[in-house]
C-alpha cells in the first residue's frame, strides 16, 4: 500500500513559517484578498461610459474633481486656444472700490494703467482698507477723466451713492513734481503680510473744499486717509512654478494682473444652482447671476469652449484681432511683438467675492462655499484655499482691447 502523504504537503495554503496555523484558519485569512482581487478585475472590466458626468453642469471633458486639467491630459484637447478673446477690461483704480468697464487700456509690467494706484487706509495704523473688512467701500465709485492738455493728466473723480450725505471730489490723476512736494507722505503702508509701502495722503484737486480724506472718513465712519502709491517698488511673491520671478506692482493683492474667463464664471454659476438650499445657498439663487465683477479680474477672456482656461496656460500674448483692425481702417498688427504675459499662479479666494459690488451687501454663502465644493487643492502652496482665476505679470507695456485675440505660447498646469 502506498505511504500516505502528509496533508501539509499538499495544502495549496502552506507557507514557510505557518506550520502551526490550521488549515481552516488560512482559508478564512483568504477571503478578503480573493475578494479584493475580484473587485478589481470588476473596475478594470468597466467601460468609461459608465462613469458619473460631473456635477454643476460642467462639460463632459476629461477633468479632475477640481475643476482642473485631468493629469496626464497633456494635449488639453477640450480647450479651443485658437478662438480665445478678450470679452471685458475692468480697471480698479481705488483698492476694494467699485470697477470701471473700459473698451481699452495700455498696461506695463506693474499691471494695466491707473490699476490698484490708490487704496484708503486706517489713519490709526496706515493698514489698506479692504471691501473684507469694510463691505460697502465696492459703492465708492471712482472715474478716471484723461486731459491731455492738464500738466497732470487729467484727475480721479470720486462719487458716493446718492444717500450717503458724501460729496464727490477729485484729485491729480498723474500729480506733478511740485504737487507730490506739498502731500505727506507715508513710509508705512501695509497690507496682509506686506509693510513698509510707500504712499501719498492725497488732497483735493479743488481749492475751497473738504480734504478727500475727511470725506472719505465720513463714508466709511472711521478715520481714513486716500493715499497714492508711491515711487518705491514693491516686489512680488516668487511662486512655486516661478521662484526667480522680477517682477513688482502697486495696490493689488498679490501680483500685476488678474485673468479670469466668462467660461469659468458659467461653471461656478452651475455650481452654485445645484447648491440652493444647501449649506445656506438661499432660493434667489435658482435666478440670480454672478457677475464677473464680483472676483475682480483684469482681464477676462472667452471662447475656450471650457472653463477654467486660464488654468491651463502659462504664457499668453495679447494681439489686436483682423476684425478690429478692418474696422478702424488699420493694420492687424504694426510689426511689433506684443509682450508676453506670464501666468504665474492661481488665484485663491477669501470671502471678498460674497459682497455684492451693486448693493454692498455680503452674502453668507454665495460664491464662497460653492467654490470650495469643488476648487480646492489647486494652489501648491494655499491648498486649502478656492481658486478662480489667475495672477499674471505682463513681461512689457502693450495695450489691451475688448475684441482682442489671446494668443497661447505655452500649455500647462498654473
């Protein structure tokens, strides 16, 4: 009769070392990794169709939960770089105060003209006032009136709404030498993180009448000052994707120019009607639009067929379209190479864009907690911050026209 064989010589579970386990033990040990294994040929076995479509009605191109170019999607196929635009211009030449729609405007590498060149700031501690801290400050409307036979250029002038008791005044738009010798200055001026800004404490371009300061202080109810950026450069940020970035600005927050596009704007304003009545999203919301004007931009572009474009490029030049230049009986372009535009980060957004620049009120959930459904984890180095939009610095002076085509020179993740 044949030896018989010890079973442990045939258990298909038998390993080094497991000789006191039983048998019985090993096959319940099993389980979870035969499961695990099916279910994986399970998801490989499933078609791509069978996927969910993203919510908010963004379009149904390869992208990530946050709105962003999938990974490795290098081409970015779904963008259509060739028909992108310039759709709306906005100057905002007071910080945190109400924006001016122009047709055109020239810019340098410190951003576009008259751009962010005067904020109001605490008397007490010469800190720039933001529409953050003061909400109503978006109803101050400021107007630049160019005069090109004024030594100074013509002046800013400054309206409040109708019932606030506040005059208008002006002041210089390009004081003169002998103007800024009679204005104190301030070595101090801070914002965030920032200090040592130089400003102007600006005065009346009228004689006989209250300081812009006085008035300015009678709005807000508190002491303030209208201060003008001074000479003294201010640096930006390196960023991560930039960190030997020369570039400096006046007023603005971070860096010289602000990019957004309307395709963008959509995509959040899907966002926004799937949340009512979610998270303090109220009804009115199923009809009222966002506006652009809201997060502040330069410059907005359309055409891309996609949001968040902007995201998605990292040098852009500005050129006047053939259109334009047809119109007015000129050529499309005078032989020279408009500068380029480096886009250097994202945009990341704090509750700013909640204050809505027509009554001054701040909603208590409108933009701010649709955007961090879903454009959070975008900024290398505010990961825990929304982002719309983009910051860019102009590497030269050009000018910029609503109509204008965006010419895309480099591809990739901002």
């Amino acid at each position: 009769m044949p030896h018989a064989l010890d079973s442990r010589s045939t258990n298909i579970f038998a390993l080094p070392g497991l000789d006191l386990v039983d048998e019985a033990t090993l096959r319940l040990l099993s389980v979870p990794v035969l499961l695990f294994a099916s279910l994986y040929l399970i998801a490989k076995a499933l078609p791509k169709s069978a996927q969910k479509p993203p919510k908010g009605g963004c379009p149904a191109v390869p992208t990530a939960t946050n709105g962003a170019p999938a990974k490795g999607n290098d081409d970015y196929a779904h963008f259509d770089f060739a028909s992108v635009r310039v759709s709306k211009i906005l100057v905002h030449p007071i910080k945190s105060c109400k924006g001016i729609s122009v047709a055109e405007a020239a810019y340098t590498s410190q951003g576009l003209e008259n751009d962010r060149k005067w904020a109001i700031v605490w008397k007490e501690n010469n800190k720039i006032v933001t529409a953050r801290e003061v909400a109503k400050t978006v109803l101050i409307h400021p107007v630049i009136k160019n005069d090109p036979s004024s030594p100074e250029g013509g002046v800013l002038e400054v309206s409040f709404p109708s019932d606030s008791g506040c005059e208008s005044f002006a002041v210089p738009l390009c004081p003169s030498e002998a103007t800024l010798q009679r204005w104190r200055v301030l070595d101090d001026v801070a914002l965030f993180y920032i200090t040592g800004m130089q400003g102007y404490i600006c005065e009346s371009a009228s004689t006989g009448t209250r300081s812009p300061s006085e008035i300015l202080s009678q709005f807000v109810g508190a002491p303030v000052m209208l201060v003008m950026k001074g000479a003294r450069a201010r640096v930006c940020r390196p960023t991560l994707r930039h960190p030997k970035l020369d570039a400096s600005f006046v007023f603005q927050d971070g860096y010289p120019l602000m990019v957004c596009s309307e395709e963008s704007l959509g995509a959040v304003q899907a966002r926004v009607r799937a949340m009512v009545g979610e998270q303090g999203v109220e009804e009115r919301w199923r009809e009222e639009e966002l506006t652009m004007e809201r997060f502040r931009p330069n410059i907005v572009f359309k055409g891309a067929g996609a949001p968040f474009v902007e995201d998605a490029v990292q040098e852009i030049s500005i050129h006047r379209s053939a259109a334009a230049a047809a119109a007015e009986g000129g050529a499309e372009s005078d032989g020279l190479m408009p500068p380029v535009i480096q886009v250097v980060s994202k945009t990341t957004r704090c509750l700013l864009p909640n204050v809505s620049p027509t009554t001054g009120e701040r909603d208590k959930a409108v933009p701010f907690k649709p955007l961090h459904k879903f454009r959070r984890g975008l900024d290398p180095e505010k990961p825990s911050k929304a982002c719309l939009g983009c910051n860019a610095v102009p590497t030269g002076s050009g000018v910029v026209r609503v109509g204008d085509s965006v010419q895309v020179h480099k591809v990739g993740d901002v």
